[in-house]
C-alpha cells in the first residue's frame, strides 16, 4: 500500500537546512512548531539521504535580533532531547547523527 499527497512540487515547505538547523532558531514559532519540523526533516533525510549536507551549520545573530544567544538554548535543548527520545523509538531517525552531536556549545 502506497500513500501520495499532492503538492505544488515534490518538497514543499522550507528547505531542508532550515527544518533541522534553521528552523529551531526562528524565534517567531513555537515549540511545538520546531518539533514538527524536526519530525519532518527526520522523515525527508529518511526518504532522501542524499539530499543532507552534514556541513556545520554557523549560527549568526543579526545585531537587530533583541534576543541573546543563550536565550536559543533551552530551544535547541528541547530539540535535542525531542531528537533522542524519536532515536530511541526508531535508530533510523538518527539521520542527523548522535543527538548528543545535535548542537555545541
């Protein structure tokens, strides 16, 4: 048994670097939003491996931001813990590799 969805293109949404990395930094959505994202760039990395590119990622916080830098963390906490807990359920969620691995400090 197959499941299709139609969309406007084979990827809708934002691209995949902002699912796994980008996303968690955007200030503007909730948590919640974050983990679906994060759930999301699980399932895609899944069906498309190829498509991952396991460069580092820069975080860089435009001086117009108000926020400060540790204020991301609990955020990127969250996400990683999120990101253990889906490994446990499943290894092959752990596309972005170890969740220990998933930020630094």
């Amino acid at each position: 048994m197959s499941l299709f969805e139609r969309e406007a293109s084979l990827v809708s949404g934002p691209p995949f670097c902002h699912l796994h990395a980008g996303g968690n930094l955007y200030r503007e959505i909730s948590d919640e939003q974050c983990v679906k994202l994060l759930k999301q760039s699980i399932d895609f990395a899944r069906f498309y491996p190829f498509v991952v590119d396991y460069r580092p990622t820069v975080i860089a916080i435009p001086t117009i931001d108000n926020g400060t830098p540790n204020a991301l963390l609990p955020r990127l906490e969250l996400l990683q813990n999120t990101y253990q807990k889906l490994i446990d359920e499943n290894p092959h969620n752990a596309v972005l590799g170890e969740a220990c691995d998933y930020y630094y400090r």
